[in-house]
C-alpha cells in the first residue's frame, strides 16, 4: 500500500528516508512521518445449538464467490468483540454471543494491504438468517457437509475453532 504522495499536512512531496528500520515517506517540510499500520478486521466462527457452522458466500470482492466465515472491519472506538457481533448482525441479522477468542491472525491483501484478524467463536440461540448484499448464500452446516472453504486465512480459523472445541 502506498496511500500518500503528497504530505496531508503541509501538502508538499513526500521523500523517502529510512526511520525506524524501514523505508518510509517523510515529509522534510514538517517531519510527518507515512507510518503504514495495519488494519483490524474481526471473522465470527459461528455455531448454533446443534453445534453446527454458519459459512456464507461471499458476494464481492475480495474473494468473490468463496465460501467464508462473516466478518468485517471495525470501527474506531469499538472493542473487537462488539465489532465481530456488529457485523455478524448487519450481513446475516442472526444476534450472537461471543464464545471465547479464537486467535490473532496477520494477513497481506491486495486490496487492503496488511490486515490484522481478530477472530472470535460465537454461538446464537436463534439461527434464522437474513443476509445482506455483501453475502449471496450462506446456511449452518454440520461438520461433514460444510462447503469448501478455499480461503487460507478462514480455512486456518475454522481449523483452530475445531481443535479447541476436541481438547476442551
Ligand atoms: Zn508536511
């Protein structure tokens, strides 16, 4: 990700310079510095009473089409976990309750670049689903028949959720 040219303070070039250990833009007018952070995002392994898993399709980009868990980005302000509820909410309606923090997960995307995942287990009492225009499908699966998640980073959680719920 290269967001600024110009310096939003003072608008004058940027130049590069290496601060910190990287490569970085500063602007030599005003000592801003480009500093480029990470985004947080929040993904909701989802099961209901019967101990299934929501997996919803995706119905934009990125990843178009692909089988995923809901999840979005959070907003400044919002603590992770009512951002991972929030967004549950607004693409399927379904009010969840969080389970336990599955983990913390760093990924490159190319339309984001580098996203930082929170990913939280979260169950619901009442599974009747309502999508949004982000999701084209979407259901609760028993474990033998849950669609092929093709996406690393989902493919992972779903992997981490399973192992803990065996030990546990
Ligand atoms: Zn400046």
């Amino acid at each position: 990700m290269n967001r600024y040219s110009f310096c939003p303070v003072c608008r004058q070039l940027l130049e590069w310079a290496e601060i910190d250990g990287r490569a970085r833009k500063i602007c030599n007018s005003c000592s801003w510095v480009h500093y480029i952070n990470p985004i947080p995002a929040v993904l909701a392994y989802v099961v209901n009473r019967n101990e299934e898993l929501l997996v919803v399709r995706r119905a934009h980009e990125p990843a178009f089409n692909e089988w995923a868990l809901p999840g979005g980005f959070l907003e400044a302000g919002e603590e992770a976990s009512d951002g991972c509820l929030r967004e549950l909410m607004e693409e399927t309606s379904l009010a969840g309750k969080i389970d336990r923090l599955v983990g913390v997960y760093h990924r490159n995307v190319e339309k984001y670049g580098s996203v930082l995942v929170i990913a939280y287990s979260v169950v619901v009492e009442d599974d009747t689903l309502s999508l949004n225009h982000e999701l084209s499908e979407g259901a609760f699966y028993p474990q033998e028949l849950i669609p092929e998640v093709r996406i690393p980073l989902h493919l992972q959680i779903i992997h981490d959720a399973a192992l803990f719920e065996l030990v546990s």
